[in-house]
C-alpha cells in the first residue's frame, strides 16, 4: 500500500529535516518506495537534500500552469525538477476551494508535469452538498475526465480519491462507500483508456485516514493506498497507517 503525506501549510525546512531523518531510521527496513511526502515549497530544497539517495518520494504540493514568467509567487514546474521530485500533487479540494483553480488549469498542470517527466497526482472528491444531493458520481467522472484531458495512454499518473466532507474532519467514507468510488473510478479508466492503464493507475483514498482506520480501508479493492492529512505530520503514526495496511 502506498503511503503519501500530504503535509499541507506545516513544517519549515528545519522540521522538515527533523522528520525526514525520522522517518529513513523508522522506514529502514520497510518499502522505502512506498512512501510519498509532500512538503511545501520552501522544504522542497531540505528534503531533496535530506532523501537524497533513498527510495522515499517526494513532491510539490501545487504548480503553476506557466514554466516561467512574470507570475509573482507561483511555483514553476521546471524548478520542481531541479529538485529531484518524483511527484506533483494537483487539483487538491483546498486549491478547488480556496483558490478557484479550474478543471483546465488542473489539465495543464498535468500536462506540464508529465512533460517533465514527473508523475502527477490527481485529487477529485465531492463535497458533502454534492453527496446527499445524489451528485458524487457525476462529480467525480466530470473532474477525473477533465484532468484527463492531455493525457495519453501511455504516460502514468495517481489518483487520490478524497471526498471534501471527510478532509480533516474525523469523518471518513466507509469502506463500502469507498468500495464503491473506487470502482467506479477504475471502470472510467478502463473506458477511457484501457485495462492496461487502469490496471498501472494507482487509486488512494484519502480523508482523514488513521492509523486506527487503515486496515479496515486498506482491504477494500481498488484502494491501492492513501492520500494522509494530520496523520502524515507525526513519524510514528505515518509508519503506522504503513504498518496497519500492508
């Protein structure tokens, strides 16, 4: 099972270090490979310092649509490249949300990630308006297709399933609702595709996952692992979630 941390606006470069030499003592006799963190931007540099020359992965948060320019402020792809990123997280809830960003800007940004040769993590997820209304699959297929758009056949990419209601929350999709999502995100992949590439395209589900959860959603099919929030920022509970699923 994949484990990737998604460590949002939290831990300076300093703390960044500190966790990271942590977590090589605590992931040493584990799947290195299987572990993602997602700093943010300004740890970037730390952690391609600190992972250098092990199997953890680790990657951007957010980039911009543009590689250069006069954009104050924004992270260009090509400099995430420089850093040695294995990753791309993109179209996460809290860029939907917060920052407006659209089902266009999250194709390019996936364009633009491939083309680096860097893997794109794609986030969908609805919101809980969206689930009682009936609307969770339609949401869903809308976002997974759109972010899709510029993609080939070919090329590899993640998916992270995360309903927006269960995001820091403590509330978490039970498995058969997860059962459910995830499977319907792999018969879209399988027509859109095929089942070759459906079958490469890792699906995490993501929405407060725990150490006291993980097992229970890890035997869900199709969940091939999990996107972790609050429970990434803590070594111990990171490893945990790693031990309870595998």
């Amino acid at each position: 099972m994949i484990c990737a941390g998604n460590w949002k606006l939290n831990k300076s470069p300093k703390e960044t270090e500190s966790f990271l030499k942590k977590l090589l003592i605590a992931a040493d006799q584990l799947d290195q490979s299987k572990f993602i963190v997602f700093p943010p931007a300004l740890s970037l540099a730390k952690a391609s310092e600190i992972l250098n020359g092990s199997k953890i992965n680790y990657g951007c948060q957010n980039i911009s649509t543009v590689n250069s320019g006069a954009f104050t402020g924004e992270t260009s792809v090509d400099h995430v490249k420089e850093l040695n990123c294995d990753f791309v997280l993109i179209g996460h809830s809290e860029r939907r949300s917060l920052f407006a960003e659209t089902d266009d800007e999250v194709a390019t940004k996936v364009r633009l990630t491939l083309d680096q040769g860097l893997k794109p993590m794609i986030c969908i997820g609805e919101t809980l308006k969206q689930r009682e209304a009936g609307e969770t699959k339609n949401i869903l297929k809308s976002q997974l297709l759109a972010s899709l758009e510029k993609v080939s056949s070919t090329e590899s990419i993640t998916v992270a399933y995360e309903p927006v209601w269960a995001i820091g929350t403590g509330k978490v999709a039970g498995p058969e609702q997860v059962n459910d999502v995830h499977n319907f995100l792999r018969d879209i992949l399988i027509k859109k595709f095929d089942e070759s590439f459906a079958a490469k395209t890792p699906l995490l589900y993501g929405g407060s996952v725990k150490p006291t959860n993980a097992a229970e959603l890890a035997k869900v099919e199709n969940v091939d692992g999990f996107l972790i929030g609050g429970a990434s920022l803590q070594v111990e509970s990171f490893i945990q979630i790693y031990r309870n699923s595998n």
